[in-house]
C-alpha cells in the first residue's frame, strides 16, 4: 500500500489507472468500413420516404454512387497496392489490408445491391406514379417515338461513335476510367451458323466495343404525347438498339454495358521530381492506365463476353459487380435536374446576405469596427469574393496573400487575384497541385495566374497545404494593418453555396502577425519561433489538441465541470481518440458532430460511455469544424480546416484559428447546439456501431439546416424581405466538384 502511495505521489495517477490501454484494437472500428457506413447513411437519406422529396432521394442516391465511385479509384486502390507490395502492418482496428478487401468486397456487394434495390422496387414506380416514365427498349415505344429516335440516332449519336474490333491486328482498346461503354459479340453474317460454333477463328464469334460519349446528354426527353406523362431514355439504350447500325456487315449476337474503374491514387516521387508541375501532369495521364479494380456490367452478360472482359482487365470474381439496372447511378442526378418536376423538389435556397457587411462603405471598413462571423451557404459567400475584388482595386492595398486548394471553373477569386496583379499590387497564391482530382484544374489555374504576374508557389515537399486564409496588406493613415480572413471550407463559389462552412474576418494584430508566419513558411520554408494565436499543422497543431482535451481531462479529475463539443469530417487519429477516450475514462462529457468517418467507439464501459456521436446528413453537404473546450467556465472555441485525421494533423499545412470575440463566439456555440438537438437529420451512433436516427416521438422537431436558413434571414434588419420565398436546399450542383 505504502509502495502503491509513493507511487502515486510520483506520477500523479492512481497504479490501477496507469494499467488503462486506450489504444485497444478492439476499441477502434477500421477506417474503410466506417466509411462504408456514412454511405450508408447517405442512401438512407435515398430511401426515406417520409421526409426526403422524391427528386432528393433521386439526388442522394446520386450522391451514394459518386462516394463509392470515389472509395474504389482511391481507398480500395490503395489497399490492393498495398497487397501488392505484401505490406501486412495492420490498421488501428487489427485489420491488415488484405482482412479489410475482404470484409469490405461482401459489404460494398451487398451496399450495391441495396442501391439498385431502391432505384429499382422504391424509386422507378414513384417517379412513374409522379409523371416521369424511364424507358430501356425503344421497341417498346409508339411509332412516332421511335421514328423519332431514329432520327436522334442518325443525326446527333451517330456521328460521334467510334466502334472499336478486337481481332489478331487490333489489341484490346484502352478503356478509360469510369466510362460507359457497350460491349458486342458479332458475326459475321455470312455465316449463318456461327451462333452455334465455339471456334474462336475467323468466321466465329467477335468482340467489339463502343464508348458511350460522355459529350452527349445520357438523359433523352422524348417528345410529348398528347397530355400524358414525361419519358425519358438513357443513351445507352438508344445505342445498344441501333448496335446493327455500327456493325453493318455482322449480326450481333448480343449487347451489353460496362464500366471499369481503375486505381487512380497516384504517388509522386517529389525527391526527384525536378518540376512539380510536370511531374504531376504527367501522373495525370497514368491515371487512365492504372489498374482495373472493378468492373460493373448488365447483370444478364453473356458468359462468354464476361470471360473476354475478366481477361483483358485481368480481374478476380470479388472485384465484378453485376447489376440489375442501369450502370452508373450518378445518372440520377441528371434525372434530378429535368424541369417540371420542381414540386417534387425542396424550394432552392437564397443565402442571406451578412449583416456586418450591410451598409457598410466597404469591406475593410466592417472589419475594422468587428470581427464577423459567416456561415456558408446560409449567409452569402459574396463578402469573400469582394473581400479578394475590392483589394485588386484599392489603392491603399499593398499585397494580397492567398491559400487555394479546390476553386471553381469560373471563378471570380481567380479573376480578382489576377486583376490586383495587373494594378500592381504584390500578390502571392499558394496553388495546391496535389488536391486530389482537382490536379488538372488547378494547374491550370497557376499557369493562368502566372502569366498574369502572380508569384504562385506550387505548394510544399511532401505536403499538403490544406489551410483557408487569406491576408490583405493594407496602408492606412495609422500605419501599416493586416485583415485576414480563416476559414473552414475552400474559396470555391460554387460549392459555397452547397457546403455547410464558416469563416472569420479580422484585423486583430495577433492573427495578423501569425498569417504573416504562416505565408512566410510556405514561400520561404521558415518556422516562426512562436506561434501567437494559430494553432498550425502539421508540426504544432496536434499537439495542442491534446493538451486541450487533457485539460477537460484534469478538470474532470478535480471535480469541475468538463466537457468537449466538436464537430468535424471524419475521426480516425489513433492519439486523439485515445486522448479522448482518457478525458472522457475521467469523467469528461464528449459530444461529436462526425460527418463521416468515425474511428472511435461509443458505449465501452469505463472508456467511452460519456461519448455521444451523431452525423447530419441533410441537404447541404456538412463541411465545417468548430472546436468547443469548456475550460472550466472559460470557453474556448476553435474552427479551421483540420478534421481529426492523421494526414490532416502530420501531413498537411492546416490552420485552426480562435474564436474569441463573444458574439462570434456564440454564433459558432450556437451552430454546434444546434446540430445536437436535430432530431430530423441526425443519425445517432450506437454502441455496435451502426447509426440510427433519432426517435421523434412526442419531440419539437428540429431540422437544424432548416432552422439556419430561416435565422439568417430573420437576422436581417426589418425590411420587406421574401419571406416566402426562403428556400432550403442546395442549388443543382455544377460538375466540376467534390466529395
């Protein structure tokens, strides 16, 4: 006992305490299969018949097929690579990368299956029964119609096809990744009874292949008949019925679509890349010959075609999807987008403009009086986009400094940038090549921004400059002042108005100062020697939430109140779940908004049962990351770009900046309190794992993203405003972005 007390004395922690290991495989889900349960979520929002518009389940399930789209070229690839190379270290939750292949082939065979279970028995018959009729055989339509479609065929298809044969003189063709094709066995016909031979020599059985053009629309409306229902056709099918017509001197035995994705997660070596650039533009076209890791075709191929394609694609049985409906389910969102269904939509929302920014005489002036808080897409993205316009033409503006990872194709911070450079001032843009497919874009945009004069830095060795900031330099009558702007999303105008995400504007010095390091550090590779306010990645940041969750930890041990409310992306640091595990092990009630992936588990006795997890799948894609440490009394609030991951903390420059002026603060307080009480959106994660939604039972419901839209109009100063004209759901995306 004595031995147990000196013991104590030493360490500060009880001996039975110190036998606590938090880091248990057991104690951890794997990444991949948690990922795999956010998509889930994301179909559920599909199959929800209750709440969710028709034309929005439509969406969702677009959604689903572009995530696991996403999930294959990028986190499968990387575990066959990884397979490849034998490398059998295993992941937080004790899984090597071959256990996780396997447990995730049954579980993404089954998540497909569920997707076309809902387009298939729940989607297709409620869009027929809402007027939308979806048409696969062209025989199957009224003569008119298919004269029609004829026509359509010979004029606009027609000429852009490019059959392709597969004989002794043609290899197999290169099929590009993610593309819809048709693939055909022909004959030739003057050989009547080739059907029946096996040979493969001449005069039997011949492969042939046709791309669908992406060029063209996939969706075609077919001309009304009298006051009936809209029909539609999908391009394929107008194709595969006019196969004949590509292949005039055979028969065609049979037609089928496919699609192939292939591993798209390119590794640079940037010790010998001499110019980044280059080296990335020409990863770029590796991409379309990287291998195949899966393939999904018409459930009904004949066995012969699949052989062929298994062959050529060199792909094992665990990695064919065959599916009983159309390929490609991202066609949902073109479906989403016909007009005259707008009843069956969620009224589009027009964000509020910000009431700091209101009356103002500019931007510059609003900031000085205050820091302002905004909330994207429900206050207006404009005061960015005039924050970068109104320093291009200032004549008082010295520099503007700017981080870019995901822009949009037309956008207007880019144009700006370029502007303050022809007008002289000194403009410096980090352009982060590397953000994954937005690598092509972004080059692109660099170039642009060069040839305007800019001083564009291609990004760092070995990182990642995730961070949202930009710093204008101004001279005034007292001197020299910074403003800085620090946000939790990226400086994309299109996606602003899809993405939940918040921002901050200031002049404070100490931001200012740290702004200043943090944009030497990245053009000139030097560390400052402090850090005033900024909490900075990859070097500093980590370490600082940790002392902050094990602060809550110690106040906890003493007796005061803790608690810790975040809400971010995904979750998956093996530190900072452990260090969250012994915060709450000490009595610390965590509450976590968790988007997507979650690594951590709730509801083990003695380590995580005052951890509550919740994720809001709603209309708007969630984006932000809010920080709340209770401090004992002090609150201390933290947003950024930072989610919990290791490559966010140790493998990117990210940026998490404080919220300290008390009305800023409490709007950021606010949005968190919000989202933990919606009982409309939120799924509630359980202590097996999985995620439930919230019993509403005898509840006010609280759709949280409906409350925000509503609240940033009510905010406006009293004035004839349109009310009834407040819309809550995103603008139709346009195709140029992520997940």
């Amino acid at each position: 006992m004595e031995m147990a007390d000196k013991n104590m004395e030493k360490t500060g922690k009880n001996p039975a305490e110190e036998d606590l290991d938090f880091r248990k495989p057991e104690y951890f889900y794997n990444r991949e299969l948690s990922w795999l349960l956010f998509d889930g979520r994301c179909l559920s929002e599909a199959r929800d018949t209750r709440i969710v518009p028709l034309f929005e389940r439509l969406k969702f399930l677009s959604i689903t097929a572009s995530n696991l789209d996403e999930f294959f070229m990028v986190r499968i690839a990387s575990l066959k690579d990884q397979v490849h190379a034998k490398y059998d270290k295993k992941d937080i939750a004790g899984m090597t990368a071959a256990d996780q292949l396997d447990a995730l082939s049954d579980k993404v065979h089954c998540f497909v299956k569920d997707q076309y279970r809902t387009y298939n028995r729940s989607l297709v018959p409620a869009l027929l029964k809402a007027g939308l009729e979806i048409v696969h055989d062209p025989k199957s339509l009224s003569e008119d119609r298919q004269a029609f479609l004829d026509r359509y065929f010979e004029d606009q298809i027609y000429p852009v096809l490019t059959p392709m044969a597969l004989d002794s003189s043609r290899p197999f063709p290169l099929i590009r990744n993610k593309s819809l094709n048709i693939g055909a066995l022909i004959t030739l016909k003057t050989e009547p009874d080739a059907l029946t031979k096996k040979s493969k020599k001449k005069g039997g059985i011949e492969f042939a292949t046709v791309q669908v053009p992406s060029v063209l629309p996939r969706v075609i409306r077919l001309p009304r008949e009298g006051e009936g229902k809209t029909t539609v056709i999908f391009l394929e099918d107008v194709i595969m019925n006019h196969m004949d017509r590509l292949f005039q001197r055979y028969d065609v035995v049979c037609a089928y679509p496919y699609r192939i994705e292939r591993n798209a997660d390119f590794n640079i070596d940037e010790e010998e890349a001499e110019d980044l650039l280059v080296e990335i533009e020409k990863q770029l076209k590796k991409r379309q010959w990287g291998e195949v890791i899966r393939l999904e075709i018409d459930e009904a191929v004949d066995k012969r075609m699949l052989k062929l394609l298994k062959k050529e694609f060199r792909i094992g049985e665990e990695d064919i999807y065959l599916i009983p409906g159309p390929l490609d389910l991202t066609v949902c969102m073109k479906l989403y987008g016909l007009s005259g269904f707008e009843s069956f939509k969620t009224p589009k929302y027009t964000p509020a403009p910000v009431p700091d920014f209101m009356g103002a005489g500019d931007v510059f002036e609003a900031i000085r009086k205050k820091d302002i808080f905004v909330h994207h897409p429900y206050m207006a993205f404009d005061p960015v986009v005039d924050f970068v316009r109104q320093a291009a033409v200032d004549p008082s503006v010295l520099a503007i400094k700017q981080t870019l990872y995901r822009v949009s194709g037309n956008s207007p911070i880019i144009k700006a940038l370029a502007q303050a450079a022809d007008h002289g001032k000194q403009v410096t843009v980090l352009v982060e090549l590397k953000a994954r497919f937005d690598e092509e874009n972004n080059i692109g945009w660099a170039k642009m921004l060069e040839k305007a004069g800019c001083h564009v830095i291609y990004g760092l060795y070995r990182l990642k400059v995730h961070s949202k900031i930009t710093m204008v330099i101004r001279r005034e009558e007292d001197g020299i002042r910074r403003y800085v702007h620090l946000g939790t999303g990226n400086y994309n105008d299109s996606t602003a108005k899809l993405y939940t995400d918040c921002g901050l504007f200031t002049c404070d010095e100490a931001i200012g100062e740290d702004a200043t390091a943090v944009f030497n550090m990245l053009s000139g590779y030097s560390e400052p020697s402090r850090w005033y306010k900024l909490l900075v990645a990859p070097i500093w940041m980590k370490q600082e939430f940790l002392k902050l969750i094990r602060r809550e930890g110690t106040y906890a041990k003493e007796g005061k109140a803790a608690f810790i409310r975040a809400k971010m992306n995904s979750l998956c640091d093996p530190d900072i779940i452990a260090a969250l595990y012994e915060a709450a092990h000490y009595g610390v009630q965590i509450d976590l908004l968790v988007r997507g992936i979650c690594c951590l588990k709730v509801g083990i006795p003695g380590v995580s049962d005052r951890i509550h997890v919740r994720s809001i799948v709603g209309n708007f894609l969630e984006h932000s990351r809010i920080f709340w440490f209770h401090n004992d009394g002090r609150d201390e609030v933290y947003m950024g770009s930072a989610d919990w991951m290791p490559r966010n903390l140790d493998k990117r420059v990210e940026i998490v900046f404080p919220v300290e002026q008390q009305d800023c603060k409490e709007a950021a307080q606010h949005v968190l309190l919000t989202e933990f009480a919606d009982n409309v959106k939120a799924h509630v994660m359980q202590a097996d794992g999985t995620y439930e939604k919230v019993d509403k039972r005898g509840k006010v419901l609280v759709n949280s993203q409906e409350q925000f839209c509503k609240e940033a109009w009510d905010r406006l100063p009293k004035q004839p405003s349109p009310a009834e004209e407040r819309k809550f759901s995103p603008r139709e995306p346009k195709e140029e972005d992520e997940t």
